[in-house]
C-alpha cells in the first residue's frame, strides 16, 4: 500500500481548484485540512474531504496532520506563507510565482535549509509531460544540440474576473509574474542553458485594467542560443487554434464562443470570481481529457524541430516528420505529484526546487525592467 503524503491547503481559489483533480485522483496523496477566509470555501471543502478547515493560514500550519503546506494564496503571501510552512516543520508546495522578489525568495530558500524541508515550486507548464518528453528527446542527442526556440500564447487572460491587486504590478498583478512565470520556466527547461541576458518590450493597451497584458522578450542563453517569447492576454486572437482547440487544462473548447470573456465581465469582478472559484455559487470542476500547455513553442535543435502538443511532441527531422505519442493523462498534472513525492518520501532532489524558481523569477523580473528601460538587462 502506497504510504499517502498529507496535504494542507492554503488557499482554496482558482490555483487550487485547477490542482484539485490532482490532489482527488492521485493515491500518493490524501487532503486532510485547509486554509481560506471565505466561509462558503472553507463548508465546501470540509464536506468533500471530511477534513480540518481554518480561517487563517498560521493555523493551518501548526496542524499537527499536515505533512506538506500547498501555497495556493495570492502572489504577494507566498512567500511568508511558505516560510510559514516551513518554520512549522512542513514541506511546502508553492504555486508560481514563486515569491515577488529575488530577496523573498532568498528567505524561502534559507528557510527551507534550515528546517531541511522540501521546498517545490509549482504547478507550472513546465511539469507538462509534452514538454518533459521534448527535453527527453533532446538529451538522447540524435538531433544535436538546441539553438533557437520560438514561444507563442495569445488567451483572454486579462479579461478574467480580477481582484484589484490582480491588476497591480506592483502586487504581483500583469502578466510578468502571472504568465512569463509558466513560459519562462518552460523556456528555461528546454534550452538546459542559463539565461544571460533579456530584452523585452511591453503593452498596457487598456486603461480599465491597468498593468502589462502582453510583452515580447528575446532571451539568450549561456550556451549562445536564444528564444523568443511572445504573450499576449487581450481577448482578441486565440492560440489554442494551433492546439486543435484544447485549452490550456486540456479541456476541449469552443471555437465559436468567441469574446466570452469580456461579455462575461460584471462590474462586481471580485464577486464574480468568488462565485467561479471554490466553494462558490458556479464552481465547476476543472476537466480535461488531454496533456496540458501553454501555447504553441517550436524548439529548433542541429538536425531537427520539436513541437511539443497535447496528444505528444512533433519532431520534424532531416528525412521525416512524426508524432511521439504521450497517452492521455490519468491524472491530471500527476508530474508535480511525482517530483513532490520523490522528494520527501524518495529523497530525490526536485527539479523545481527554491534555486531553479528563483532563476525563473529573476528572468520574469529582468524582463519587466528591460521593458520599462527600454534596454538589455544582464544577468
């Protein structure tokens, strides 16, 4: 019998209700309490899973059943909620980004050294098995080494019910820590190279929502190669079109149910979200029966292209072009259930761990800075 790693959820909104066919269907793990300040959550989470409830996170750390804190509160929490976590004897699993600044995340690290606890940072797409079996492909060296990858998502990001900070850069709001954070990590991933520098330009291009909605950013690697990163999250195009219309949770969608998003908005956007997320009035489970992404990336190694989609990853070679299948996933994101559970009952060290997150974050901020700047920034 598997032994279960008992998890404490801080946090019970859209974060979580995107892992909860993770944590529901994956026999590692079991919920047994969580952490939210909205009653309506905290009920419905209580008769789901006959489980602990709490209106405050503090509480739910010094919960003597809880073996790993998953950090699921909004971005500017994450880190004294990890630490928190942390500082209580637990492991933490901490949702992008991993904190708002280098210096925060620093203290996470140290907190994690301290207490030698597994600090793992994720869900990000970079867990996503397309794009694990793309990094696989590339280290058999068949097709030499990687030189060029272009990234690409267009979605209705920005047009989601928001709470204001949502809309804040300065509170972790925009698209830098939202969405370079999942492309980023990806990028990073699939170059196996440490970024070097960054230049980025950046769009604000409605004053209704006031923070960064798209960028463009040229990334070079240490080992001389480079990639574009395109995002966009105004609502027009959608790049799901070149995923056959699987959504980013691998759900099919409706290619004529255009402009939903903005016709959806109400001028109550915090109760609107409320109502959407867990626990609320129009709560749906998320569901999907295909591989997750985050739009469309094209890896160009020596000798060959690779595409990874939701059903595999493309490989375009010299003399032949073919699909290597992935079979639908079982359970949804049961990758970050594997390095999470490797890493605290195997002793495996995670990949996603505090140094590699901070990386991520240290590009996602570099990236802000060039676009503000209006140059290169070093790393």
């Amino acid at each position: 019998m598997v032994s279960k790693l008992k998890i404490g959820v801080a946090g019970l909104g859209r974060a979580f209700a995107a892992m909860l066919p993770t944590f529901a269907r994956d026999a590692r793990v079991t919920l047994v309490a969580a952490a939210d300040p909205r009653a309506e959550a905290r009920r419905q989470f209580e008769a789901d899973f006959q489980a602990r409830v709490y209106a405050d996170v503090g509480d739910l750390c010094a919960d003597a059943n809880v073996d790993v804190v998953y950090v699921a509160t909004p971005h500017q929490f994450h880190a004294a909620h990890a630490i928190a976590a942390l500082s209580a004897g637990k492991h933490a699993l901490v949702e992008k980004p991993m904190a708002l600044s280098v210096e925060e995340c620093r203290r996470m690290i140290s907190a994690a050294r301290e207490t030698n606890k597994q600090l793992i940072v994720g869900h990000s797409h970079s867990f996503d098995a397309p794009i694990l079996l793309t990094r696989q492909i590339i280290d058999r060296g068949a097709f030499g080494r990687v030189r060029m990858i272009s990234a690409l998502d267009y979605t209705d990001f920005l047009y989601r019910p928001r709470r204001p900070e949502e809309l804040d850069t300065g509170a972790g709001g925009g698209v830098f820590f939202n969405q370079a954070a999942h492309q980023v990590d990806i990028l990073r991933l699939l170059a196996g190279s440490p970024v070097k520098s960054v230049r980025a330009a950046a769009g604000a291009c409605d004053l209704a929502r006031p923070t960064e909605g798209a960028y463009s950013a040229l990334l070079t690697f240490a080992d001389g190669a480079y990639a574009s990163a395109v995002y966009s999250g105004y609502a027009h195009f959608d790049s799901d079109e070149f995923q056959g219309w699987i959504g980013e949770l691998g759900q099919k969608k409706d290619p004529d149910a255009y402009g939903t998003a903005r016709k959806a908005l109400s001028d109550d956007e915090v109760l609107q979200k409320n109502q959407k997320n867990y626990g609320g009035k129009q709560y749906r489970a998320a569901t999907g029966a295909h591989h997750q992404h985050f739009g469309l990336f094209v890896v160009s190694c020596e000798k060959a292209d690779l595409r990874p989609m939701p059903n595999g990853v493309m490989v375009y070679a010299d003399a032949e072009q073919r699909l290597e299948k992935l079979a639908p996933p079982q359970v949804p994101r049961s990758e970050v259930i594997d390095e999470l559970y490797g890493a605290v009952m195997q002793g495996r060290a995670p990949l996603h761990g505090g140094e590699w997150a901070m990386a991520t974050l240290q590009v996602c901020l570099a990236m802000l800075e060039s676009a503000r700047a209006g140059r290169e920034v070093v790393l």
